[in-house]
C-alpha cells in the first residue's frame, strides 16, 4: 500500500500536467476526492497545470468548480481518476489516450483501465483513499482539502453509518481535524441543506413508492414528475439514500429519467441482500450495498424490478425472513 502512494506520488511530480477525472453521474464522495487531489497537488506544486474535468453537479457547487479540459493535453498529461471502477463510465475524458494513468478507486474491482490501479474494496470511500494518500506522501493538507475530504466521506458513509465504516476510518478522520483544526458544523449545513421542494419530493416518492411482497421498493420518476417538483434526475437519484431502515423494505431502488442524457437512472440501495451483482448484469455496478446503473429501454427497468425482487426473495429465504 505505502509502495503505491509513493509511486504515485513520483508520477505527480514527473509530469507538468496533470488531469484529474471521475464517474459520471457525480455524487459527493466523487467530487470530493477528485476536487481535493487536484488542489492537494496545486498547492504541493504551484508550477503545474492540475486540471479537474467532467459534467458539473450544480447541487454541490459548495464542493468547488471543475476546470475546462482541453483536448490537446492528452498526449503529455497524465490522469488521475478516482472513484470509478471501469473505463465507460469515467466522465469528460477518454482514459486511454492519456501518456499515463492511474485510478484511485474503493469500489470492487471491474476492470483494468488505468497504467497504475490501487484498488481498496475495503476503503469507506474515495475520499479516504485521497486522505490516505496525503497523509502518506509530501502532498500538502490545508483546510479547504480537509473540509472536500471530510464531505466526501460522511457522504459516502451516511454520516458513519455503513458497514464498511472502520477503525482505520474513525483514525484517519480524527487525524484530518486534529491536523486542520477543522469545524465540521458548516460542512454538515452545505452538505444536508435543502430546498422545500426537495422535502415535498421526498415525501412524493414515500407516498407513491411501490413494496413487494419480498421486500423490494421501487419508484419510476418521469421528466413531468420531476419538472413538477423543480427537481433534476441526480437529485432524485440521492434520494434514495433516506430510505434505510425501514422495516418492510430490504433493498430499493429509484429510476430517474435523465432527459439531457437519454437515460433513466436506476440508484440502488440495500441492508441485506447483495445488490451489486444485478446491477452488473444490466451494465450497472457498485458496492454491494449501494449501486447505479443507466439504462437506455423502459423495459430494462421492468428486468431489473423482477431480478431485484428474486434477489429479495432469495435473502428472506436463506435468513429465514
């Protein structure tokens, strides 16, 4: 581990560009790690272009602002991606025309598309394995890194309740304030604020989501339904991160339709049955617990109601549920 942190610590300093990608579809934890790395690295080496690219989430424009990408760099740049495990889904570059690349990823491992991959599955997020890089190389902390880090993190781990919250990743916290003297009041307040509408469309979808017999919630949000509560198809897709621990359901599943894309947006969650699998049949992926997947047919989404429901099926059968 600290041999791959100092290796990829002397590709940062060999190369004078530096281009710093993530997964499409960004939540926090995505922005966060890449946003942080890219001004860790601007900070370490004030001489070198650090470029952060993909689509803008205008929801946590709090997190900071994406660079302009401009396609001539390609052929003496090197790419940093984090927190996306395989290569269609990296968003605003394409990863294999860079001189090198190295991913930076917690998610389990799908693919090699990067020269230099350090994957840990175990890791709460990806902004974990960005603390762990700078707490382990010559790359500068400064509080505004901390403040990305910590956000990207608490996300991820939804406020430390995820099981892949660990020892290690209560010390690497502790660490991070202890070192920055960070107040997370503030972040907590960019982070969880909200808009009423978003509110009245949380309650829309706990008044009209679905429940199987096994356990399986689902909702299918149209553009008019979203247009109607001022809402985006990412929005509703982070919605389905405050539907845990409800006693009926065991796994659930948001689909979002993405206008600008062309795509409805499937968002995954589960406290019991293994999702991630399903998700990769369908040309998803993700942790086992939370997964994503995009989808171009309508009738896509009724497959995956229906294996998703199996899945279900087969957990309540095998706990004796």
């Amino acid at each position: 581990m600290l041999n791959t942190y100092k290796q990829i610590y002397r590709k940062i300093k060999q190369f004078d560009k530096i281009v710093i990608a993530r997964h499409i579809g960004a939540d926090p934890d995505a922005l966060a790690s890449q946003l942080a790395l890219r001004d860790s690295i601007k900070n370490t080496f004030p001489k070198k272009k650090v470029y952060a690219v993909g689509c803008p989430a205008s929801k946590f424009k709090y997190l900071g602002s994406l660079d302009k990408f401009v396609d001539d760099i390609y052929e003496d740049a090197l790419l940093i991606v984090t927190d996306t495990p395989d290569y269609k889904r990296v968003d605003g570059v394409d990863a294999k025309k860079f001189k090198y690349s190295i991913k930076i990823d917690h998610h389990p491992f799908v693919e090699k598309y990067c020269n230099l991959e350090y994957i840990d599955d175990t890791a709460s997020s990806a902004s974990q394995l960005i603390m762990e890089l700078i707490f382990n190389t010559k790359l500068k902390l400064t509080k505004e890194v901390a403040e990305k880090l910590y956000i990207g993190l608490v996300s991820d781990t939804n406020r430390f309740l995820f099981s892949y919250t660990t020892a290690k990743t209560f010390a690497l916290v502790s660490k991070l304030i202890n070192e920055t003297n960070l107040n997370f009041s503030p972040l907590y307040e960019a982070l969880y604020t909200r808009p009423i509408r978003e509110v009245r469309f949380e309650g829309y979808i706990t008044n009209n989501m679905k429940i199987t017999d096994n356990g399986l919630a689902y909702i299918k949000l149209n553009d008019e339904i979203l247009s109607e509560y001022g809402v985006d198809s990412a929005t509703a897709g982070n919605m389905v991160n405050n539907f845990n621990y409800i006693e009926e359901i065991l796994a659930w599943v948001v689909f979002s339709e993405d206008k600008v894309n062309n795509t409805i947006r499937g968002s995954i969650r589960s406290r019991g049955p293994i999702i991630n699998e399903t998700a990769a049949k369908f040309g998803g992926g993700g942790h086992m617990f939370a997964s994503g997947i995009r989808l171009k047919e309508q009738s896509q989404v009724e497959n995956i109601i229906l294996a998703l429901d199996e899945v279900c099926k087969k957990y309540k059968e095998e706990n004796n549920l």
